[in-house]
C-alpha cells in the first residue's frame, strides 16, 4: 500500500485557522490537529512538544494566517519571499517515523515548530501560487466564520471555507433581498 505524501498547505491552513478561531489554542488541540496531519506520537509528547513550542507554533501560524488572508498575487509573493528568505535553508529531502520521503527546508531536523511550519508554509504556498499563476487561498467570507482555504482545483476562485458556510451564505443574502424587496405600505408588491 502507497503512503500517503505530507500536504503541507493543507496543513498550515487547518492549523492557521485552528489558531485564528482560538488563538490561545492549547498544546493538546496543537497536538491532535498535528497528529492528524502525519507527525509522529513521539514528536508529539510533552516533552518533545512543550507549551513554549506550542506558542511558537501559534506565533508561526499567527504570521502565516496574514499571507492567508492577502488576495494580491504580488504582496502575497513579496510575503511568501520575506518568510523564505529568513526561515528557509537548503532545500533537502528526509525520511523519518516512517514516513516516506520528503522534502524539509527548515534549518535542521532540530528546528524549532515555528520555523518548521513557516518554512514549509511558505515554500507549500509559493509552489501552489507558481503553479496557478494566482492566489488560491483565502479567508472565509460567511459572517462569523474565522476559517480558512485552500483552493486548488477547477473553476472559479473560492470565497468560503466549506460548502456549509456557502449555503449559509446564499441564504442570508436571499433572505436580505426578501426583505428589501418588501413593500413598506403592507401593500403587496406587483
């Protein structure tokens, strides 16, 4: 059976929205959500994951969240480069936990989790604008939504984080039209 690859914008976005809806988000949440995007149990400990690696984690996805959020193709590269330029190393591949091969940018195997995740962040969100020739991500435009996206695929740029908050969406503004449309004389429109 072929192992499943490391999706590290998929990653940084969930774990960037994550720390935007609780930016006090705890070591334990950081580490379940980490844990569902491949890392290892071991890496994943109290003491191989400590609090103060937690707030570097949540500092990291803090800064990423505001490339996340920026829909001009030129500020978000001048960003992107930014990041690469002071969290990025060589690039090289590595193999650890069992897990397939793949490529690492941050500065060792040692690196602390918030150069781990803007260094990988960055250079997932560089490939993918590269590759579309746009920005593909964003922040959710429902009302009381604080999440994120990713969006990769065919057709027209995304505006919401699931289709959940779409439906929502639609609905309101249907509904405000409704309402707009109303008479105000209690006559009904003709």
């Amino acid at each position: 059976m072929k192992q499943q690859g490391f999706q590290p914008a998929q990653r940084l976005v969930d774990i960037a929205s994550a720390v935007r809806t609780t930016p006090d988000l705890s070591r334990a949440a950081l580490a379940e959500l980490l844990a569902r995007h491949g890392e290892s149990p071991d890496d994943l400990t109290d003491a191989a994951f400590s609090d103060e690696d937690a707030r570097e984690l949540r500092d990291a996805a803090d800064r990423m969240s505001g490339i996340l959020t920026e829909a001009d193709i030129d500020r978000a590269a001048l960003a992107l480069n930014r990041v690469l330029a002071e969290q990025a190393s060589a690039p090289r591949l590595s193999r650890h936990d069992g897990h397939a091969w793949h490529l690492h940018i941050d500065h060792s195997d040692d690196a602390g989790w918030g150069n781990w995740l803007l260094a990988s962040g960055a250079l997932a969100l560089a490939q993918i604008l590269s590759e579309h020739g746009r920005v593909t991500w964003g922040a959710c435009e429902a009302s009381n939504c604080r999440n994120l996206y990713l969006g990769t695929g065919p057709g027209s740029p995304r505006r919401y984080c699931s289709a959940t908050c779409a439906s929502r969406a639609r609905v309101a503004a249907h509904r405000r039209r409704t309402r707009q449309a109303a008479p105000t004389d209690g006559q009904p429109n003709r």
